[in-house]
C-alpha cells in the first residue's frame, strides 16, 4: 500500500506502538487531524483500535509486538516504504509490594518496556533508513529518569524505564550513520488508565491529548534538533 498523498506530496509515515488507548491513541488522532500523517497504528487489542475512525489515513494492525511473530507482523505492514518516525509507546505496569516480586515479573516489564522497543526499531532499520532521517521516540518515564521522585512498589517499571532510556542513547549511536536519530520522552503524571490503576485518586495535571499532541509534534520535528537525548516531560510525577 503506498502511503496517502496529500497535494501531490506523499505525507509522512508514522508508526505508533500501544495505539488503542491513552497517550499512544491520542498521538494517532494528532498525527492524523492536526499533522496530516498517515499512521500504521498497533495494538494488541483489536477493538480499541476500531474505536479509532480516522478513515484510510490509519493502517490498523493487531498484533502482539511482545512476540516474534508480531514483530514480524508490523514489518510486514511497513513494507518497502519509508518510515519517517517510530513511536515506541507500548508498554505495561506492575506494582508489587517490596518483597513480592517474582522473576517472571520483572521479566515481563524489561521484555514489553525496554526490549521490545529495542527490537522493533532494529527490524524496522531499513524502513527508517529510507526515510532518513527519521526518528526513533521511546515513550519513557519520569520513574526510569535519574534524581527524580521514585514510589513504592514501583521498582520494576522504574528500572525497565530507566534501561529504555540508555537504551535510546545507545540507538542513537547504532544507527547515526544510517540518519535514523532516537529520543526518550520520560512522561510526567499523564490522566490514562496505567495512572489511575498506578496511583488510585491521584488526579494527574496532563490529560491523554495534549500529551498526545506534544508527542505528536516531537516525533516529526524532534531529531531536527535533538539525538540520543532523554528527556523529562511532565509538570508533575504523583
């Protein structure tokens, strides 16, 4: 499928990870409705991305990226084109009491959180290279960035967070040569459904779409000016 034209011009291709809910949802709608992008939006779960409706500017792909079958399953959806910017947003919670964590725990995290954006990026490489450059944005956290708050129970998600980042770093250097640049956003206290179920009654201060749009933007313009960074981004952790 080639990508959407929009006055004769192709328009970018983005790639969203975790596109059925929360920050990742919103990043879609913004890249679409604000950005004119065409989106190959991905979850696991089929039903929130129908609830999506943005006509045939997103390419909807169900599929477990957790697996190497889903991995393959998104390259395939690439195909050939250029693939200007890769959202790795996807990701999961797990909140333990100190004492309570099991192996199988902390290898589900650093697995969905810190791995697999690893190996989506290095079997997408061809694809960003065609677009160079382009963008490789790791949806970070303030709990996996160095000097700020952290909270009980958290331990494993900080720590799956705080390997993306050094991971970014790392990619950036990988695949400077090929023009691919990446980044960490670390998100702040964000209104989804992983802080509500996190931080029960905390009311966060940034809802789902301005987050959405900032990452959004970031993602077509950020390695304009930025690679290898890891960036905190949010007015408040809870």
């Amino acid at each position: 499928m080639e990508s959407p034209t929009d006055g004769g011009e192709a328009r970018p291709l983005v790639l969203v990870t975790g596109a059925g809910r929360g920050v990742g949802r919103a990043t879609v709608e913004a890249l679409v409705k604000v950005h004119r992008a065409a989106v190959i939006a991905v979850s696991r779960d089929g039903s929130a991305l129908a609830g999506l409706d943005l006509g045939q500017d997103v390419e909807e792909v169900v599929t477990d990226i957790s697996t190497p079958e889903g991995i393959d399953r998104v390259v395939e959806a690439v195909g050939h084109r250029p693939l200007h910017a890769l959202v790795n947003n996807a990701g999961t919670l797990l909140k333990r009491s100190f004492g309570q964590w099991t192996a199988a725990d902390l290898a589900v995290l650093s697995h969905l959180n810190a791995h697999t954006p690893l190996l989506l990026t290095q079997a997408l490489r061809e694809a960003l290279a065609l677009a160079a450059p382009s963008h490789v944005v790791n949806i970070g956290s303030m709990g996996g960035f160095t000097g700020t708050a952290k909270f009980p129970g958290m331990v494993g998600y900080s720590s799956s967070k705080a390997a993306l980042a050094s991971i970014t770093e790392c990619l950036a250097e990988e695949l400077q040569a090929e023009g691919i640049r990446a980044n960490c956003l670390c998100l702040g206290a964000v209104d989804t459904e992983m802080l509500r179920a996190a931080f029960p009654g905390y009311t966060a201060p940034v809802s789902a779409t301005e987050m959405g749009g900032y990452v959004a933007r970031f993602s077509l313009e950020g390695h304009k000016l930025l690679n290898g960074k890891v960036l905190p981004l949010g007015l408040s952790t809870p």
